[in-house]
C-alpha cells in the first residue's frame, strides 16, 4: 500500500470536477446560476461548437472586486453561506462554492469583471495547468463576464465521452430553458457559432409570459393549457398545466421549480401522475410547467451534487397539495374552457346560473382560466367572413330549443340512462368480477341518477345544438365557432364514470369480512408502516392485525375488491406509504372496477338517437368533470373552426 498523503490542490478541483462538471451544458448551468444570484436581469451566453470550444458569459449583476477575484476561483470559496445555519434555508441556486475552482481545473478560464464602486474592470486567467490565477486591469462595465475555452483540454479521457456538437448544444440549450423558465424577469440571448437562436426579453405581465413559455415550450402547448394559481397551508403552486389531450409519447415537457430552482423529484412525479391518472391515454405523459413555492426551511436543496434533487421536511402534505390541487384543476376544465374566443354582433348578458369561467375566479381557495388560445377571426351568424371578397354569408346556426323541447329532452335523456344501464352478461361478470356487479346493483340500483340539465338561455352553449348522427357512432353539433364532432359512447361513458364514482362516495366504501383471514409476511419496516397508518387502512375499509414482527393478518376488504390480488395490492400500498407517506392504490382499483361498469352500461355504438337525446347528452357533457376524455383517456369531442373549414376547401384565396 502507498502511504497516506494530501491530494494536491489540482487533483482535489478535477475530481470535484467530475462531479459539477460533466458537459458543457453543466458549465452553462454553474456560471449561469451564479449570474442570477449576482442580481444580473440581462444575460448573454454565447457558445461555439457545441460549448467546447468557448463558453462566454457576459451579465449585469454587481460583479466582483479586485480583491476578490482570485479568491472566487479558490476552492469552497462563496459569498453565499458562511456558516451552517444558512444551509437550513438556502435561498440561492447555489451555495456549494465548487463551480469555478471546478471549471478553471479543466479549461482555460478568464474573469473579468467591475463594481459600481470600483471606477474600473479587472481581470483574472487561470489554465487547468497550475491553478494559480493572473490578476491585471482590463476595460469592463458593471458585471462580469466569464470566458471558458477548450473545455477538458487537460483531460483527455473526459474529452472522449461528450457527444457530436449537435448534442452537446441541445443539452445546453435545454439548461437555457430551464433559467429561462425559472426566471421571467430575467432576459436571455443564446447565440451559436455567431448565430442567434434565443432572444428572449424580461416577461412582466402574463401576456408576457404566455409568450416565453410559447417560444420555449412551442405555442400548440399554451394553446391546449390551462393557467392554475393556488395558495393554501403555506404552499403556492402556479403555472401551466396540459389537457390531457396534448400529452406526450415522452416526458420532455415537464418542468418542476421548487422556490425557482428546477428539480426532478419522485414525490412530485408520483402526486402528477396520480392527478392525470383518470384522464391520461395509456403510455402518454403529461406536459406541465409549474412552480411550487414554501419556506426555504421546509425543503433540503443539499442533497445532490448537481443541486437536481431536494428533499421535502413534509413529503407528504406537499405530496396531497400538489395532488389535489392538479386533480381539482383537471376536474374543473369544461368545453367553454377549451373553445377559442369569437366575435359576436350582440355579446349575450353573463348567466344567472350553471357553470362559468367567473365562478372559478371568485374561489377563495383556487383560482383557474383558460390560458390564451389562437384567435379566430371568422364571423359567423348573419355576418360576413372578412379576407376575400367571395365569401358567401354564413348560415345562421342551428335553431335553440324551446322552453318545452328542453323539457322533453331530460325525459328522453332519462329513457336513454334507463335503456342504456343493461345487465352484465356472462363474460361482462367475468371481466369485473361478480361480486362487483352485485354491489354496483346495490349502490347504484339499475341506472345512474341523471342531473337535471340547465335551464333554457339565449346563449349558444359550448357544444352547440345537434344536427345529426353520423354511422351511429358520432353526433354532429353546431356552435359558434363552428362544427363539433362527438364520440358519443366515450362520452356517455366518462358520464356514467364520473356519476358512479359520486355515488359510491356519498355511500361510503363497504366493507365484507373473510371467512378465512389472510396472512401476509412482510418485512419488519412494512409491518410497522401498516401499524402507524391503521386508521388510513380502516377508512379504506381493510382491517388489519400484526400478528408478529413480520406478518400480518387481513380480516376484512372492501366488497367491490373481494376478487383482488388482497397480498399484492396490499404490499404496493404499503410501498407508496413508505415512499411517499400516502397511497391511492386501492381507490384506483375500485376505480377501474367502476370504470368497467360504466363502459358496459353506456350508450352502444350503432344505436340511433333522437335530437333530443343528442342534445342532452351535450349538455351534461358541459356539466361533467373531465368530459373532455373517457375513462381510458381517449378524446370523447374535437371542433374544427370555420376557419379550419374554410381552408380545407380553399375558401376566400
């Protein structure tokens, strides 16, 4: 063995190195948090093939003294901390004092920078090679600017694991996203082998903003995006947040910031999956940009080296926050929320009842609008189409029902909820289980209650008026921006989901004893998970007994899971109260149970329906939470604008 003896200051910096500086795009992210910390509100960042070549960096903060410089490019040195109770609340995206003396150890590195006291700029030069830093006047303005050239020049071995510059650049402009995102007050340019590829400004007002997260994350998904902005127990989480309808056949639209630092967490992952879990297509990701803010104190950013990871002091209030605040925002989305705006000659009065935009935002708790979608510019209803003199004047829309045909069409609805609910044949039994079925007769006697419909207004509802069925299979409607098309099976289905799951709720989940206990071996930790989260199991209808360190005894399961895995189910329980101190994995089973009955007992394809019974159908469908989606989250209802009409017909050119 060699003997015991002190790394040199240079081996120390390139194996912390290995950790804070992996590509360029981790350069880009050190240097660029630094800038923000300093104050700067305008940063410049130009880079050349791919980031290895040159990095440069220019900002306006308060930049660094004379003085100092040399000390900035040392080793654990920072401005940030000074002593261990400021790592209890950080509140700057770093604090580690590593990124400099990291980055001067394996590239040829130059500060220059000025004060607003100083009168002029000064400069320091470091090369990997001996770490000592060249300080000598130099002509700057009031901020700093940071030049990183032939980065791992010194390393060869490092060198050959980065990417084709293509790659390289991608990463670094995703970090440029990111502080883009994280920071609307801040402006950005990103240019890329002398070409410009962001130039973004400071956001202030929301318009602003919508604009900047449509350059960044493309405009289709503002479009298909709802606003949240939500306080409640010292938490505040805002943001963007995607219909189910724009998902994703991966996750890379999904931006988290925790007190304006991005992460990517497992508990946060866990409580968005949860909230899309309803309304999301198998195998589609959601898309979201949310900002989740709460005391420094009450979260650990000093958990990983890349400052990627944070750690909750109460994982799981913020875990049932971000749950029910995503679910309750999803449930409350309509299809006046997802229609773009049009122009009418007579704006009707505000409604006197039923849903509307503004009872959201008169909420104390939450507050919802629908973010800005792409204006519509056609006239429609007894007016003119502006851009081409041919236009033909538009038909009025379909006539609105009577007082007296309403009526008669929440008779007829009632009949179609009566016809509809058929008995569960044989293999329908055998899909979800007898002992279901048995209990949905129970709760939910032979049909599901229907909700009378709103009252007769003027106004065109959002879904319009039926016209006609096309094949059977899909009801053609008429509003005012255009044509709606509805799949009315997927959206009787959500219908008769959505009423299912009310009235089980109401009555409470019931409980059916085993005639022989079930015994589970589990590990000591799981055992005592199920001790300390009893009373959660009990509301849950699952009795449990510990009958030794390591097993335990279930007595008694919900009716509607008598045919379930009662072992497996139980163990996925207790590993998501482990992990993330809550689990809704026995609710989602009765929910795909429910969601199974409500597929059998709703409106087939191929049977005719009456205009009275279309109508009615989209009008609960306006009343519905998550109508937008059926319970396996395909899309139940898609409009094509007369605009979007016009031009498939070459209308006006």
């Amino acid at each position: 063995m060699k003997p015991i003896r002190l790394l040199d200051n240079r081996l120390a910096n390139q194996i912390a190195a290995g950790e804070v500086v992996e590509r360029p795009a981790s350069v880009v992210k050190e240097l660029l948090e630094n800038s923000i910390d300093a104050g700067a509100r305008r940063l410049t960042v130009e880079v050349e093939n791919g980031g290895v070549k040159l990095i440069r960096i220019r900002d306006d903060g308060h930049g660094i003294p004379q003085d100092e410089l040399a000390l900035a490019l040392s080793r654990h040195a920072t401005s940030k901390i000074s002593e261990l109770e400021d790592l209890e609340g950080v509140a700057t995206l770093g604090f580690r004092g590593e990124a400099l003396a990291s980055i001067s150890s394996v590239s040829r590195l130059t500060l220059t920078s000025n004060v607003a006291e100083q009168g002029s700029g000064w400069q320091a030069r470091v090369e990997g090679r001996d770490m000592e830093a060249q300080v000598m006047p130099a002509p700057h303005p009031v901020g700093t600017t940071i030049e990183v050239k032939d980065l791992f020049f010194n390393t060869p071995a490092r060198r050959k694991f980065l990417r084709t510059e293509k790659t390289e650049f991608s990463h670094l402009e995703e970090v440029v996203k990111r502080l883009a995102l994280s920071r609307f007050d801040v402006g950005f340019t990103l240019r890329h082998n002398q070409r410009s590829v962001h130039q973004l400004r400071p956001a202030v007002t929301q318009a602003e903003k919508d604009r900047r997260v449509a350059a960044l994350c493309s405009p289709k998904f503002i479009e298909h995006a709802v606003i949240i902005d939500v306080a409640a127990a010292g938490l505040k989480l805002y943001g963007w947040v995607g219909l189910p309808t724009f998902s994703r056949a991966s996750a890379d639209l999904q931006y988290f910031f925790v007190n304006g630092r991005v992460i990517r967490d497992k508990l946060v992952a866990h409580a968005v999956r949860q909230a899309y879990r309803d309304v999301l297509y198998s195998g589609r990701h959601p898309t979201f940009v949310l900002y989740l803010e709460l005391d420094p104190a009450m979260v650990d950013v000093n958990v990983h080296p890349t400052k990627h990871e944070v750690r909750f002091r109460d994982g799981r209030t913020v875990h049932n926050f971000l749950f029910s605040t995503l679910n309750r925002a999803l449930g409350e989305v309509r299809p006046e929320d997802q229609l773009p705006p049009t122009v009418l000659t007579n704006p009707p009065q505000p409604q006197a009842s039923g849903i509307d935009a503004g009872e959201f935002q008169g909420q104390e708790t939450i507050g919802l609008s629908a973010a800005p979608t792409a204006s519509s510019t056609g006239h429609y209803a007894n007016e003119n189409s502006g851009g081409g003199g041919n236009h033909e004047r538009r038909p009025a829309l379909s006539e609105a029902p009577s007082p007296g045909q309403v009526k008669r069409q929440i008779e007829a609805y009632s009949q179609l909820y009566a016809t509809s609910a058929e008995p569960v044949n044989a293999s329908q039994a055998k899909a979800v289980g007898e002992s279901a079925v048995q209990e949905s007769s129970v709760a939910f006697s032979s049909r599901v209650p229907v909700q009378p419909l709103p009252e007769h207004d003027s106004r065109t509802p959002p879904l319009g008026y039926a016209i006609a069925q096309l094949k059977g299979v899909y009801i053609l409607s008429e509003n005012d921006q255009g044509m709606i098309l509805v799949d009315m099976h997927a959206a009787h289905e959500r219908i008769t989901y959505e009423r299912m799951k009310q009235s089980y709720q109401e009555q409470g989940i019931r409980a059916q004893p085993l005639l022989v206990p079930e015994s589970v071996s589990v590990s000591e930790r799981e055992a005592d998970c199920a001790e300390e989260h009893s009373e959660y199991f009990s509301r849950l209808a699952l009795t449990l007994e510990r009958m030794g360190p390591e097993t335990l005894l279930v007595r008694q399961i919900p009716v509607m899971l008598q045919n379930a895995d009662v072992e497996k189910l139980l163990r996925d329980v207790l590993s998501d109260l482990m992990q993330h101190g809550t689990s809704d994995r026995i609710e989602a089973h009765i929910n795909e149970i429910l969601a199974t009955m409500a597929c059998h007992g709703s409106v087939r394809a191929n049977r005719k329906l009456s205009i009275e019974e279309m109508n009615a159908l989209l009008r609960d469908m306006e009343q519905t939470e998550r109508s937008g989606q059926c319970n396996h989250g395909r899309p139940t209802w898609t409009m094509l604008t007369m605009d979007q009409l016009d031009k498939l017909f070459l209308r006006g050119r």
